[in-house]
C-alpha cells in the first residue's frame, strides 16, 4: 500500500496541480480514480474518519448532482448524503489526499505541504 493515496479526478485542476507537489516530494502515492472505481460506504466513512469531517463538509454543493437532488435539504442523515456519494460520486470535494491516519482536501493544492 502506497504512504499517500489521491481521490483524483485528472479533469480537475487542482486535483492535478495537488498530485504534482505530491509528485515533487514523493514517488509512494497511489492515484484512486474515484469517478472510474466503485465506491464503498466503507471507503467514504474512512476518508470521512481521517479528515475529521461530516458527509456534508465534503460535498461540491455548485454539482448539478447535488442540485437536483435537493442535498441541501438539512434533514437529510449522514447515512443519506453518503449513499448520494455512493451514486453521484462527483459531489465528492476533490482532492482529497490521505496519509494513515492523515488527511486533507486540496482546496489550495499546496495544503498537501501539511502532510510532509
């Protein structure tokens, strides 16, 4: 298992500009295609644990995904809006870069710097 694992998304430009300060410092990363892998609610609980968030906190909220599936509603439960990641994986914060127990989003890329 690599030190450093990215939920990347190559589209995403600061996905990209995440991975290549992670590329200047390290050669140990595993890049996780999260629009292109299944997704487990394992998985997201996990990042959710490590980054010291709630399902919420981690939504791209601008997503046409989360528009129009009213994920704004607030009585919606965590076990609601991670089943609403399970099937609609691109309101999922992207970057998020995770080291053992460690975790950021990218959002700026250079946050990655706090996990060297």
């Amino acid at each position: 298992m690599a030190e450093y694992t990215i939920l990347h998304n190559p589209r995403c430009s600061k996905s990209r500009q995440t991975l290549a300060i992670l590329e200047k410092h390290t050669d140990d990363i595993e890049v996780f295609l999260y629009l292109e892998k299944d997704l487990t609610t394992k998985f997201i609980k996990n990042i959710l644990k490590v980054l010291k968030l709630d399902a919420r906190d981690i939504l791209r909220k601008n997503e046409q995904d989360f528009k129009h599936n009213n994920l704004s509603n607030k009585d919606l439960s965590e076990d609601d809006l991670i089943s609403a990641m399970l099937n609609y994986p691109k309101i999922i914060e992207r970057p998020i870069v995770i080291k053992g127990s460690q975790g950021i989003i990218g959002r700026p890329p250079e946050n990655v710097l706090e996990l060297f």
